[in-house]
C-alpha cells in the first residue's frame, strides 16, 4: 500500500481525534457523570445507580452505535460509489435504505408473523437491504448513463414510500405510532446486549470491505479492465452488495434510516485524501464517518434543552448542501 | 331583457343567501351564564338564544362570536370526541347527523345509529369533502383544531352550515373542560340540564380532591413516554399534573413551570425515575410493545408492576373524560390508593401487562 506523508499524517490525526471524540461524547448528556461512574458501571455495576444505569445502558451503546453507524454508513456508501462508478451513489440515494425501511415497516404495520423479536426487525431490514441492492444491481446492468441509475434508485425510494404510505394507512393506530418512532431515528434505543450482534455484523462487513480491496482498486479502472486485471467482475458486485446490505440493513434496523452519511464522508474523503486506494479510502471513511456522527450527536445532546432534532434530520440538514456542492463542483 | 335577465339573477342570488342570513338580535344587555372555571369562552342568554364568544387560548382575546339559537340545531357533526361525550351527556346524541370515524366512537346510542344510516361518517378536519358536508344539510360542525379555520368555512357558511371549534382541550383546569358542556346545552337547548350536570361532576370532583389531599403516603408518579428521542410528560401546571396531586399523588415533575408537555431525555427520566413508583400513560396496550419502543423502560422502578393506561378503553376515555373528570380523578385515587376501598373500581384505566 503506497501511502504519502501527508495521507499518513490525516490518518494519524484522524485516528488520534476518534478516542478523543468518542470520549467527548460518552461526557455529553443531561446528567452529569464521572469517570469513576463508568468504571463501577463496568466493574461493580449496581442497577439501582442511576449514574451506573445511565453509563451502562445508554451512553456505552449510543457512542458504539455512533460510531458503528458513521463508520458502516460510510464504507457502504464508498462500496456503492465505487461499484457504480458514481460519486453521488450511496446506500439511501439507491434505495438502500428504503428498501429496508419498506421491510421494517411490513414487519411492524402489516403483522406479517415473520419475526417478532430484534432479530426479526434485523433479519427484515437486511433482507430489504439485499433486495434492493440486487434490485439497484440489475438495473446497473441495463442502463449506460450514469445519472438514469441514480434516477432509478430515486424512484424506488418513492415507490418504497408509497407502499409505506399504503401500509400506514391501514395499520392501526399503535403500529402507525411505532413505525413513526422508529422512521424518526434515534442511537439511544440500542441496548448493551445487543451490540456483541452488531458488532459481529459490523465487523464482517469491514473485514469483507477490506478482503476486496484489490477488486475494488481495478473496478476505479472501469469494468473492461478490471477484468483484464483478472477480476472476477459478477462475484465482486454481488459481495459489495452483500457487504452494504448488511452494514445498511443492521444501521437502518437499530437507529432507523439515517440519510446522506454514505454518500458525504466518502466523497469529503476523497476529497481529503486524494486518492484511489481503497485501503486508504476504507480506514479514512471508517474513521470520519464515526467521527462525523458522534459530532452530530454531540451536537444533538447539547441542544437537546433548548431544541430536540432527530440524528436523522441533523445528517440530512448537513449532507444535502454538502451534495450540492459536489455537484456544482463536478459542473465546473 | 337584459335588466330583466340581471333583475332575476339578483333575485335569485338574494334569496339563495337570504333564507340562511341569522336574525340579528339586540344585546342590549345580555344576562351573562355563570363560568367559574372555564377560560376559552363566554356565554350571554339574548333573547330566543345565546351568544357564544370564543376565546383564543393564548391572549384570551374574543377570537370568534356566534348566535345559538337552539331551535335551530337540529342537525350537527361532531368531529371531536369530546363533544359526543358531551352530546352523549345531555342526552343530545340524536342530534349527530355525523362524527369523524366510526371506529373512534364508544356511545352505544351514536353508534347504533350508524348502523342504522343515521349517522355517517365525515373524517378528520382535514379530510371531510365539502360536497358530502353540504349533502348532509347539517346545521353546525364542530371541530377541535385552534388558530386554523375549517377547510372551506366560508362557503359551507353559504349553505347554512356554521362550523365551530371547541378548545376544551386547551383548558389549563379538569372542570374547566368539563364547564363546555354549557356551550353543549347552549346549543342544545339544554343548558338547565348542562349546568346541573356540570354541578354535579363539580361536586363530586371537590369531595374527591378533599379526600385526595388527606392521604398521608403519596406515591410517586411518572407520565408520558418516549417520541423520538424525547419523553413527552405534562409540565407542573398542566391540568393533568394537577389532578395527580388532587388524587394524593406526588407528581415527578410537580414544581416544574407552564402547562404544555415538558420534552426530556431519557437520561433525565431513569435519573430521575428509578424508583418512581406509578408510571401513567404510557400510551401502548402491552410491555411489549412499549419495549419495541423504548427498550430502556424497563429500568424504570414502576415497570414491573404498576404500568396504568386507559388504552384498553381508549375510546370511552376520549369521549367522557373531559366531561367526567371527576371519574378520571377516582381512577387516579383508586391506582395511588388501593388500600382505599371506599371508591370503587376504574372507570377508564387498567394495569398494564
């Protein structure tokens, strides 16, 4: 991996910044809490301590879930655009995210006896990830022009929400309630014990990121010429897909969709970092991805009093003008 | 032949709107109906009816001024639950010629008459088709949203068709919701049996709250849930705040100030709440699915066994617990007391499981 000194000196400063601002936040919140807390929370844990509760229960899964969230949302969204060959490309432009959104909420407003359990909304989020991405797939390989695929990704998103629309309109009155809840998006409703399962998914897919590497250095070069390079082109797409499907599809089902993350970090790291390394391009989206939701969601906590917003609505008000840019940008 | 042709055309443009214009009484000097606790509105006795003057909520300036003259009302929509309840109260449901959705109805009486087609149903406020409305050759509509006017006010009021909103859920008192019951006798035509009623649930609400006040343990109460990433709970001066310490409760958040809901995190409510030990409205049936949406409730010291909602009897709560506080107040006394068996059993809550 060749690597300048000055990629060199953004990765380490990035890799110094990440504990740092992961410890910010796990600092962050309503309550004041000491470190002394969050070590009796780990190590002598008393469920009647508000403070240990607190620590334990809601600021170790959120930090993880924050950085978990960032990190994946923006590997995908780099998988994407590389498989695409398409800097606007990412897991909620293509309908990603929307066709995990449309599973959650066949699960939740049509009583489909699927699932009940977390894994039930997990297992259907994926499922919805995977389809849609093989959806996105197949289309990839019937249209020439670059701005028809992301065309067609808008349109299934606005298919998927209208079936969404159709299914809220007929669920009942709590289902309606409980899909709103989880459209909204949230890091807080991740519990401790669930994250050795999200962690297992996250960790896969970034060691499956990282097995394609290579694959993904020669797809930069077109299609015609990674398989001069000896790519094997269909299975490569197919475990892209599969690696953004599970990142997106385990996101989307714990925190609800979150917009933009995929396709901002890697186009800023990109830009950053100016290179077609996906080595380098994986750690450094992993790295500001995590890094640009936990800032969001310190931003989240410290207006909380005066103002609440959805992670959601903070990574779209940022990210939407961020797009803008990059196409004006791309114009010029 | 022109002037001829325009001459009847006027005639007829005057006689469309001339048989709906309201007589205009003279209110000299209106005798003034008592209103001990209501804010949102006045009522004044005039000659052969009433004059209803709407508050707004927030300035308390007259924001709308209607005649009622109760021979006239023969037909309403009632598109607020509150209202049926209230309807219901004064043995005025015949009157309802329409309601919002069938589904949200609990009065036996409303809904054996739509099954029998007489009445029908209109939708929300902001779904109701203006044709169907004016089909209905209804006398008044009734709706429940403040500072928006009534989709196609002005030409439903061409038909003869007034609509009116009724703010009783902006009321910062239990009896003063119950107190627009009068405005349901005013229009009605029954406002000695209104103001009985009222009387009577005032009566009954005030021999509650003197019991209430002497309990000597007061549990602790936690309301609300959580949206998004915010646990909506009612700020110390809202009138539900106000009817847990008038059952003998110790409410959470009694000393906070204002009357719309509080917005708090969820790290301040398990800080707060660990050992809180009555948790009301959490607004779902089951643990389970209040799990599904806030997994962290569990922590919270009245999970276990002291989770009370009225969603079982969601509909009956919406249209009679406005008028019925006093029944609201001695479901809370019941769930905070139940070593008092002096009560009764609950009219709207139950445990949830």
């Amino acid at each position: 991996m060749n690597i300048s000194k000055r990629q060199n000196a953004l990765l380490l400063a990035l890799l110094i910044c990440l504990p740092i601002i992961a410890l910010i936040h796990l600092f962050v919140g309503q309550i004041d809490i000491s470190f002394t807390d969050y070590f009796d929370s780990i190590f002598n844990f008393d469920d009647r301590n508000a403070s240990h509760l607190i620590s334990r229960e809601l600021r170790i899964p959120r930090m993880t879930m924050a950085v978990i969230a960032g990190a994946g949302l923006s590997i995908a969204g780099l998988l994407m655009q590389t498989l695409f060959n398409n800097p606007l490309a990412g897991p909620y432009v293509l309908g990603i995210n929307s066709g995990a959104s449309l599973f959650v909420a066949l699960t939740i407003m049509t009583g489909i006896p699927f699932f009940t359990s977390d894994l039930g909304i997990v297992t259907n989020a994926l499922i919805g990830a995977f389809l849609f991405g093989l959806i996105i797939l197949f289309f990839s390989t019937m249209v020439r022009m670059q701005i028809s695929l992301l065309l067609i990704g808008l349109m299934l998103g606005s298919f998927t929400s209208a079936l969404v629309s159709l299914a809220q309109t007929a669920s009942d009155a709590q289902e309606l309630k409980i899909f709103t809840m989880w459209a909204l998006g949230s890091l807080q409703k991740v519990e401790l014990h669930q994250l050795p399962l999200i962690l297992a998914c996250f960790g896969a897919s970034i060691l499956g990121a990282f097995l394609v590497v290579k694959p993904l250095n020669a797809l930069v070069l077109g299609d015609k010429e990674a398989r001069l390079l000896g790519t094997n082109i269909k299975r490569v797409r197919l475990v892209i897909i599969l690696i953004t499907a599970i990142i997106t599809g385990v996101v989307t089902a714990f925190c609800g969709p979150i917009a933009f993350v995929g396709l901002a970090v890697p186009n800023l790291v990109r830009i950053l970092f100016k290179t077609q390394s996906h080595a380098i391009l994986i750690i450094a989206s992993i790295l500001i991805g995590a890094m640009f939701i936990l800032l969001c969601d310190i931003a989240i906590q410290l207006i909380e009093p005066h103002f609440i917003m959805p992670i959601n609505a903070l990574t779209s008000i940022i990210g939407a003008p961020f797009v803008i840019l990059l196409v004006l940008r791309r114009l010029k | 032949m022109k002037i001829s042709f325009l001459a009847v055309l006027a005639i007829l443009f005057v006689s469309c709107d001339g048989n709906k214009q309201k007589k205009h009484a003279s209110f000299d000097d209106p005798e003034k109906i008592e209103i001990r606790y209501a804010e949102n509105f006045k009522l004044k006795k005039i000659k052969d009816g009433y004059l209803l003057e709407l508050l707004k909520p927030g300035t308390k300036d007259v924001s709308e001024t209607y005649e009622i003259y109760p021979s006239e009302n023969k037909k309403i929509i009632s598109l607020t639950a509150t209202l049926n309840g209230m309807l219901a109260a004064l043995n005025s449901q015949d009157l309802i010629v329409g309601i919002s959705d069938y589904d949200h109805v609990y009065d036996s009486g409303i809904r054996s008459r739509f099954k029998n087609g007489g009445v029908k149903e209109y939708g929300g406020t902001a779904q109701n088709s203006l044709e169907k409305l004016v089909a209905s050759e209804a006398n008044i509509i009734f709706y429940d949203i403040v500072d928006e006017q009534f989709p196609n006010q002005q030409k439903l009021k061409k038909f003869g068709i007034q609509v009116m909103p009724i703010y009783d859920w902006r009321e910062n008192h239990p009896l003063a919701k119950a107190e627009w019951i009068k405005v349901v006798g005013a229009i009605t035509g029954k406002i000695k049996e209104a103001n009985a009623f009222f009387d009577q649930v005032e009566k009954d609400y005030n021999i509650l709250k003197n019991l209430g006040k002497n309990y000597s343990k007061k549990p602790t109460v936690l309301c609300g849930n959580l949206i998004g990433d915010s646990w909506y709970t009612p700020s110390g001066n809202n009138y539900y705040a106000m009817m847990i310490e008038d059952a003998g409760g110790d409410y959470r958040y009694k000393t906070t100030k204002g009357t719309i809901s509080l917005a708090l995190s969820i790290e301040q409510i398990l800080n707060d709440n660990l050992k809180t030990e009555i948790w009301l409205n959490p607004g779902y049936k089951d643990k389970t699915t209040i799990l599904k949406t806030n997994p962290h409730a569990k922590h919270l010291g009245a999970f276990k066994n002291n989770v009370y909602c009225y969603s079982n009897g969601m509909k009956k709560f919406w249209e009679q617990s406005a008028s019925r506080p006093d029944l609201v107040l001695s479901d809370m006394i019941v769930l905070f007391h139940p070593e008092d068996k002096s009560i009764g059993t609950l009219n709207f809550y139950s445990q949830i499981n």
